[in-house]
C-alpha cells in the first residue's frame, strides 16, 4: 500500500472515503481494508489501488488509480462499491460483551477458544468482558460463535455492536454466573472463610487444646473453599489444552501438602483467591463505568411531527426530527438548535467545566444540508444537561451513530487492545508455566542421576514448585488493575 508507484501515463484517479465502503470496519487499519485493495487491484483497467492516511478531521480514503478509456468514472465507482459491498457481506465484526468475566486470565482462555472457532479470522476478549470477533460469513455465524461460548458457560450479556448490517442484538442480562450460593461476591467471601479456616487452625492450638483431628480438618477446608474456583478455571483451561498460572498455584498448593506443609499450601490458595476476588471487583467496576456512560442518553425523546408532539423511543430519532428539549434534562440526540436559548452542560462529553451558551441557527435548512458548518453555540450533543431555558432541537445522527454512541463505542473496542506490556506478560506466562511444571517433573527423578532416595528428590521438587509459584504476582497484578480502573473511572 506504499504511496510509490509509477502510473501509466493515461492514468485518472478517484478518491472514496474508506467508511463509504467498509461503512463496519473500526479503522483503516483493519483487515477488510486490505481485502479491498486486493479485491480492486488486477481488475481490467485499474492501475494501483492504495490507501491515503487520513487527516485530523479527515477520514482515510482508497485512492484508485484507473484507464479512463477503459472504464469510466461512473463504472470504477461502481466496481469499488460493488467490492465494498461483498467484503462486507462476507466478512462481519462483531462487538459482544460478556457477564461474569473475572480475571484476564479467563479472558485469555475465551480469546484462545473463540480463535479456534473455525471462521474466526480475529478475536480478543478483554478483562472487561468486551468481545471484539472478526468472522467469515462463509465458514461460520453469530449462532455458531454464541453456541461455542455457550460450551464453556459463558453467555452474552448483550450484543453493543454491529456485524456488517445485522441489526444489533439484546440478550438481556442472561450471563455466566461465577458466583454461586452468595451471588457475585461469593468468591470473595469463599476467599475470607479459606483465611478464617487457616488462621484458626494456626492460632487455636495456642489457645486451647484442641483434639488431634481438628487442625488438619480445618486445613482441608481452607483447602476446599480456597481452591473452589481455582479448580473450576483450571479445568476449563485444561479443555483448551492451556496451562495458566491458576494450574501452576493449584499444583504448588498440592505439593506443599504432599510435603506435609498444609499451612503454606492454603495460604498459597487465600492469597490467589483474594487476588481473584480483587480483580473480579476491578473489572466490575469498569463494566459499570461503561455503562454509566452508555446511560448518560435519556431513553425516550419528546418529538414534534407533523404538528404533534409524541414521546418516541431515543432509537427511533431519524436525522431531520424536532426533539424539545425542556429545562433541566438530557439531550436526547446529537443535532442543532432550531428554537430557543439556553446553557448546556456538556462536562459529560467533552470534559468542559462551564456550561456553554446555545442560540438557534440562523438558517436551519443550510445547517441540516452543512452540518459541519455548526459552530459550538449551536451545535448540541447526546447525553449533556440542558440549562434553565427550553429547546428545539433537530437531530441529524440516529442514537447509534451519535457522539456519546461512538464514544462508548471507542471504549468498548479499547477494552479489547492490548498494550506490548500486556503482550509480553501473556508470552512470558505461556513459557513460564509449562517450564517450571516441566523443571519439577525432572526433578522428581533426580534420584536416577545422584545418590540420594526418592523421598529426598520428591522434598526437592515440591519446595522448588512452591517456591516458583507466583504469589506476589498474583496479588499485585489484581492490584495495580484495580488501582488503573479507579483512576480512568474519575
């Protein structure tokens, strides 16, 4: 796609705005961009096929190089749109979220399973629960890809995006529930009884003296209330032929009991719990931040047509409607004001402290044909808070295509990108998982290389399993997300 090629001498060129085309893809630099150009070079009469950068406030555009005395202007535009048109059918991208997902590690494990999906060209579930899918339409569906989540217990919450045309979907507040008899805080406080447990069975022998079979009763109960949910995920991961840091603390747990240290063992377990259970809250947190912000639109909208007022569902509004707006409520939709003057305080979409003065246009037919000619005073979006006066204000973008749409949007698919730290601790995990478990298999038969018993080469491999598990990563990792999800939350 270099900008250096050497056209032909008769050689006209045409200009098309990427999102005219590819009206779905999230970015030029998806991949349906590069199907595109592939699509359109090597067609009779097309010369080269690229793409142009996009501006500050200018989207990208697919710059096609064309011989006019083979095909005319009207014919390319066809062609490209026409090509435009059949990547889009064939290939969708799907923005899910999903309800329940508590650690990144999970959310690996989903990304990994939906991957193999055949079909599944691209595919990143983030912490958060946001699912970003890119699928071929010929080898697979949304019904097929809800079916394989489905496999492995996990359900959509709801559907905030779109798939190529597909109109979007509500699958209501159905989810995964990884919790149990205490709902969502079940693993955490199935975390506090492991550390009671263990604490009292630490403690009470200093206390009273109690029979010789109740300290390591309630070890093995701390074992059982620690070790719940970490056995359910590593068994999951297990399916999927993964080894995660979940099944390296379980083995590590395991050993220390094989080696007679249950106490180690079961804080090994509290302490990976209580890091589960504080990132299980991080990622709470930031699904209700995201859809605090979703919920900044009214749902419903007074609108004026045909000389009657009505109250009409906010995704009902087409561009060209009258909404009024009264004193002291939510904007409803992005549009222009047509009547009236009044402050609005638009702090909730670009930050601003001081409400900003709104007047009516001067000429509401040229400001609905030149929308980009709105200047702030007239200018209003979804979701801000009207001042004291009333509005008329008329729309000109649906609800999905609105400002506070579109940041929620941005949001939600940057929930699903990984920064290269990120990538290289999934790397780094990956490899030091399988090579500490594959250390303590050698170990084990140490015994055949030096002079020593099984029982001393077995005591040498346990105490390096438990040494190599990663406890303070498993509670600063909770931690430091926590504390990152706070911060973007204010």
């Amino acid at each position: 796609m270099g900008d250096l090629h050497s056209a032909p001498a008769n050689d006209t060129s045409l200009q098309i705005d990427i999102p005219v085309l590819l009206p779905d893809a999230p970015d030029v630099a998806d991949a349906c961009t590069g199907r595109l150009v592939a699509e359109l070079t090597g067609r009779d009469g097309v010369n080269w096929v690229h793409v142009l950068s996009a501006g500050t406030d200018q989207p990208a555009k697919l710059c096609i190089h064309y011989d006019p005395d083979v095909l005319s202007l009207g014919r390319i535009r066809e062609i490209a749109e026409g090509a435009g048109a059949a990547v889009t059918e064939r290939f969708g991208h799907l923005l899910w979220h999903l309800e329940g997902i508590t650690s990144a590690r999970r959310a690996r494990t989903l990304t990994d399973h939906v991957l193999h999906q055949p079909g599944v060209q691209e595919a990143m579930v983030s912490a958060g629960g946001a699912v970003r899918i890119e699928l071929d339409r010929t080898l697979t569906s949304e019904a097929a890809l809800q079916a394989a989540l489905d496999e492995i217990g996990e359900h959509l919450a709801e559907a905030a995006g779109h798939d190529h045309g597909a109109a979007d979907h509500d699958h209501g507040a159905e989810g995964h529930d990884h919790g149990g008899i205490f709902g969502e805080k079940t693993e955490i406080i199935f975390s506090a009884i492991s550390g009671a447990l263990l604490v009292l069975a630490v403690v009470l022998p200093y206390i009273i003296m109690p029979p010789a079979w109740l300290p390591p009763a309630l070890l093995i109960a701390a074992y059982g209330f620690g070790g719940y949910f970490l056995l359910h995920e590593v068994i999951d991961n297990l399916r999927l032929h993964r080894l995660e840091i979940d099944a390296l603390m379980l083995v590590a747990a395991a050993g220390a009991a094989a080696l007679g240290h249950w106490g180690e063992g079961a804080l090994l377990l509290v302490l990976f719990g209580l890091g589960h259970a504080l990132e299980h809250y991080a990622m709470d947190r930031a699904r209700k931040a995201i859809s605090a912000l979703a919920d900044l639109a009214p749902p419903t909208a007074e609108v004026r047509r045909a000389g009657l007022v009505s109250q009409v569902p906010v995704g009902e509004l087409r561009p060209g409607d009258t909404v009024i707006v009264r004193p002291n409520s939510r904007l409803p939709a992005d549009g222009f004001v047509t009547l009236g003057t009044s402050s609005v305080d638009q702090a909730p979409i670009t930050g601003e402290s001081v409400p900003v003065d709104k007047a009516a246009v001067a000429d509401a037919a040229l400001a609905s044909a030149r929308p980009q000619t709105l200047t702030d005073e007239n200018r209003v979006f979804a979701g801000t808070i009207n001042g004291t006066g009333a509005l008329e204000v008329q729309v000109t973008r649906r609800a999905t295509d609105s400002t506070l749409a579109r940041l929620v949007g941005m949001v939600a698919e940057a929930e699903t990108q990984k920064s290269p730290t990120q990538l290289f601790t999934d790397r780094f995990e990956a490899i030091f998982v399988p090579v500490v478990l594959g250390s303590v298999f050698l170990l084990l038969f140490a015994f055949l290389v030096i002079d020593e018993p099984f029982g001393d080469s077995f005591y040498r491999a346990m105490a390096v399993l438990v040494a190599a598990s990663p406890c303070a990563l498993a509670i600063a990792t909770p931690s430091a997300v926590l504390s990152g999800v706070a911060r973007a939350a204010r």
